[in-house]
C-alpha cells in the first residue's frame, strides 16, 4: 500500500512517463523533453511509438530552422526521448501522465497496471478532458496521487495546462505537478473535477450549438464559421475546430457533460453521433463536417457541399446612394464605411445638430486613419465631402438603400420602418442593423416587406469585417443579391442567416458567456482562471468575463432574455449572478464596475 503523502512539496519531477503516443501524447512528449525532462513514451503499438518519435524529430527539426531552438539544444532534447511499448518501463518515473483514448475501461486498467509497477511516490497524471478523475482516483490503490493534467492541442504551443483536483488528491502533489506546468512555460490553472473543466466545459457547449445549427440547414458550414471568426475574433471557426478536435472525441466530451449536467445545451446534436458512426471523424479521417485532400491534412477541398460562387445568386438591384438613419457609434461607423467605399451618404438624425455632430465624428475617425497610414489626406476629405448630414428623413427620397442603427426598440424601429415606407423611393432596399430583433416585424411595418432585410453590422463598423444578411420568409432574392453584392464593395464578409434571436454569431456567443457566469455563480473556478482559460486554451482575443464588461451587463442580459424567449431552452435561462449585477447598475466598464472594478475616467 501507498505511504501516506505529507503536504511537503515532493522533489522534482525530473523522470516523466508519457503513456499513449496519439498527437496529443507526442506533443507533451516534446514539451517535456525541451524543458530538460528525461521522458519514456510508451504506446502499445510500435507502429505509434516509431511515429511518435519521427513527429519529435521533425518537430523539433522546424524549431531549429525557425530559430526557436539551438542545433545542441535539439540534440539534447533527442536524446532525452526513448519510445517503448511495455508499461513497466515507466518504474522509475516520477510521474506518469497518461494520454489514452477516452475510455474509463481503457484508462482505469492503464492505472491499475502503474499501481504495480511505479515507486510508491510517483505521481499518476490523467490527460482526460471528459471523464472523472475522481472515479480514476478512486479505482486506483494510491488515490491520493491520482490527478488530471489537461494539455492543449498542439501542446508545444498552447500555454494553458489545467491542474485537476479530486476530492481524494494531495494537495502537495497539486504543488508538484503545478510547479512542472510553470518550469515547462506554461500558465497553469487549478480547476476541480468535472467534465470538460473549465475550457473544454465552456467551448463544447459552443460547439455542440453550432453543429446543431449546421444541421438544422440554418445557415452553412462556411458562413457559420466564417461569422465566428469575423464577429469574434476567434482562431478557427466552430465546425472546422470539431474537425480538428475529433468529432467522435467531441461527441465523447458532450456525452459526459451531459451525464453530469443534464442541461440540454449538451447533449450531443444528432450530427455528431452520426458523423462519428459513418467513421467521418474530421481531419484524422479525411473528411468530417469539411472534406481534406488527405487523412490527417489540414487542406480543405472542394465537395457536394461546398457553395457556388455569388455569380450564381443572380442580378440585384443598383445601389449608388445611401440612407443611414442614427447618429450613434454604429451609425457613424456604418456610414463612414459606405462613404470610403465610394456611395453618397445621407446620414438622418433626430436633429439635424445630432447628425452634424455624428459626421464630426466620422470626420475624427477618418483624420486616426489618415494618422496611421490606412487612408490618404485626399481619400478621406473626398469620403467626409460625400455625407451630407440632414435632420429629416424626408432627405432619403432618393437613396437606393435605407439602412437604420437606431435604439434596439421595436416599436421605435417599426415606427421608422413605416417613415421609410413613406418617404423612399419604390426599388429602394430597406434594411435593418438590429442584432436581436425580428427582421420581419421591421418588415411588416411597411406595405413593401419584400423589400427589407437585415444588414448586421459589428462594432466598431469600420473595422469589423462580418455583415449577417438576414432575410425573411418575404425578402426577395434579387434584395439579398443586392446586398451580398454592396457588401462586397465595402469589403465586408457576408454570411447569410435566416430571421431568429441572435443570428449567428450572438446566437452562439451569449450562451457561452451565460455558461461562463454559472460556473462563477457556482463557485467552480475564478473569473481570472476562467478568463486565462479562454485566451490561452481557446485562443480567445478576451476572456468571457473581460468581454462581458466591454458589452455592457445590461446589454449581454437583453439578449439572454431574447434568446430564452425565442428557443425556449432551460439551459438558455440568464444566469441569476447576471440579473444581479444589472439590478444593482454594475453594467461593465460604462458603470465603472461590472464583473471587476474599473477606474473612473
């Protein structure tokens, strides 16, 4: 039996088994063996374990030509590495990190083996991302050594480590391993068992909403990706990350969050399950929601699925000038990009003193990229010069295109929808920018509904590549052929959406913040260790918390609201600690306090 582990730090980790050689075995190999680790591979398969080595040696070969790594530092980190396929090679390692597939039969008999084999103070890692440590701890005859070390993928370059804790773990082998996470450049966090942790926790969730979002054909694989990455600034988009991740892996993860949970959010989308039974399980396997010229490629091609060019969508209208009604930042930006991009802009406020000061405004954005070597002298006073500010919509008599980024209130845009009605010309396009309302109750407020769509702009405008394009069930094709063609000129992203709560990306995005918030709300992980999480695990640009508050709580809680109205899904419910901050008016960094404290300007 174990000696009982005292709360004194161990001795370093110096000898590290790594049991299990898949990418992600061989990726922690590599971590290990260039912080000056002695490391043993092991994998059953020899075939795996020959692979593992070549992956290490070309690796490795890539950092020297890149500069990241000396000639003799390579050398070194070689020779650190041996590969074996017999378990009982990891006796004299101080700790073991196993990396095997997802299976509790597979990693409980892997443990059960080490518990006859290892010195009796050897620390016994799990590399899970789904399943229980403490039911591994547990089965185990030294528990209280038993803990899970979560990698990244591609280790080598991802910073997060997750350090996880049962209920039956010591707390000085968390302090060992924890120190190895931060000798080997990582940002280690500490997070208690339960599936998915906190990152995988947050991402499957989003995952698992976006392939369902793909099957209900509600929008394609291309625009749904394209609108994560454009609207939030994220690596990869959802679908093309499950193709990286392992669809069948990722069916794994949810199943078990949801074992837990039982919040609908994550249960498997049908897709999933039946990608996974065809065997079309991403990139491993050539093809998964994207088809790749090769198992294990990154190179996406061409397939039945794959859309036509926007030559084939057929003829729009003429659009040379252009209507946008506001005189906030979103109307200001919305109407500075159409100005640089060469239309006539009538940019219509309240008064026409608020429109004044609005293109004054778009007069001092203009005169920052001029600063910055992104515009010309001459380009930006000939944009200024094509707005005309105006005080009466009565001005839009002659725009091809009326475009509203006023107050997000239906009545007060249905009331402006019917003023358009009236004043624009027939043939002219009438669009909405709102990110959470009905397109067609816009619509309905005219006698020419064919003649509205949604143009979901993201803030700030000018910078911001995504436009959702919303259609209704009475937008007429040649309007949203006219649009995906304006966005074209003004050198946005088009993604076409139909007419629900949140389009794509909020639609997405609002539920993993609200998912955020309970796991704060149930005191599982720190805003800080969630935030890091997010950034160096998810390759998030903010943290759910850093982005909450830049939105503004009361904003982020409207939009909760609106999706639970529309789909009806417990799991979409507003977080309770949210509709407490918002009552108490800690609305974000506007307010000066939010989920953090900010100085007052």
């Amino acid at each position: 039996m174990a000696t009982p582990l005292s709360d004194t730090p161990l001795s370093p980790l110096r000898t590290v088994a790594v049991v299990g050689l898949g990418t992600m075995g061989t990726g922690i190999a590599e971590v290990l063996a260039r912080a000056g680790r002695d490391v043993i591979g092991i994998d059953v398969s020899e075939a795996a374990a020959g692979r593992a080595a070549a992956a290490l040696a070309a690796s490795t070969e890539r950092a020297v030509a890149r500069g990241r790594l000396g000639e003799s530092e390579r050398a070194e980190a070689l020779g650190r590495f041996r590969t074996s396929t017999d378990l009982a090679d990891a006796a004299g390692a101080d700790l073991v990190i196993e990396v095997t597939p997802e299976s509790y039969e597979i990693k409980q008999q892997v443990f059960r083996a080490l518990d006859g084999i290892v010195r009796p103070e050897t620390i016994l890692a799990t590399g899970t991302n789904a399943l229980s440590v403490t039911r591994l701890a547990a089965d185990s005859a030294r528990p209280e050594r038993v803990l899970g070390l979560h990698f990244f993928n591609p280790a080598p370059a991802m910073k997060l480590v997750e350090v996880v804790s049962s209920v039956l773990t010591a707390p000085a082998a968390v302090a060992a391993v924890t120190d190895l996470a931060i000798e080997l450049g990582k940002e280690p966090v500490a997070v208690g068992d339960r599936p998915g942790f906190v990152a995988d926790g947050l991402l499957f969730g989003y995952l698992n909403q976006a392939a369902a979002m793909y099957e209900a054909k509600y929008a394609s694989r291309e625009d749904i990706d394209a609108a994560m990455k454009l609207g939030c600034g994220l690596p990869m988009g959802p679908l093309a990350l499950l193709d990286l991740i392992g669809v069948d892996t990722a069916r794994t993860v949810l199943e078990a969050m949801y074992a837990e949970s039982r919040d609908r959010l994550h249960a498997p989308a049908p897709i999933l399950r039946q990608l996974s039974d065809a065997g079309l399980t991403g990139r491993k396997a050539g093809r998964g929601f994207y088809s790749y010229d090769a198992p294990g490629s990154a190179t996406v091609v061409p397939d039945a699925l794959t859309p036509a060019a926007d030559a084939a969508r057929g003829a729009g209208r003429t659009v040379r000038s252009v209507g946008v009604a506001g005189s906030g930042t979103m109307a200001s930006g919305i109407a500075e990009v159409f100005a640089k991009a060469g239309y006539t802009v009538v940019l219509a406020a309240r008064s026409e003193e608020k429109a004044g000061v609005a293109k004054a405004r778009i007069g001092k954005s203009l005169a920052r990229s001029v600063d910055k070597g992104r515009l010309t002298a001459e380009a930006a006073e000939q944009a200024l010069e094509r707005i005309t500010p105006t005080g009466s919509y009565d001005d839009f008599a002659d725009v091809d295109l009326a475009l509203e980024a006023v107050a997000e209130d239906l009545d007060v845009k249905r009331q402006l929808f019917g003023v358009f009605d009236k004043v624009c010309k027939p043939g002219a396009i009438l669009a909405t920018t709102t990110s959470s309302l009905p397109v067609v109750a816009c619509a309905r407020a005219t006698s020419r509904p064919e003649d509205v769509i949604g143009m979901h702009f993201f803030n700030p405008a000018p910078a911001m590549k995504l436009v959702e394009v919303v259609r209704t069930v009475l937008t007429a094709d040649d309007v949203h052929a006219t649009v995906r063609e304006v966005c074209a000129t003004v050198r946005k992203h088009p993604v076409d959406c139909g007419d629900r709560a949140g389009f794509i990306v909020n639609a997405l995005l609002f539920p993993y913040l609200n998912n955020a918030v309970k796991m704060v709300q149930e005191h599982y992980a720190s805003l800080d260790d969630i935030d890091a999480a997010m950034k160096l695990g998810g390759g998030y640009p903010m943290g759910p918390f850093e982005l909450l508050d830049v939105v503004g709580l009361d904003v982020s809680l409207a939009i909760e609201k609106v999706l639970h109205r529309e789909f009806r899904d417990p799991g979409l419910a507003p977080a309770p600690l949210l509709e407490h901050l918002v009552a108490a008016g800690c609305l974000g960094r506007k307010t000066g306090r939010g989920f953090r404290e900010y100085a007052r300007r």
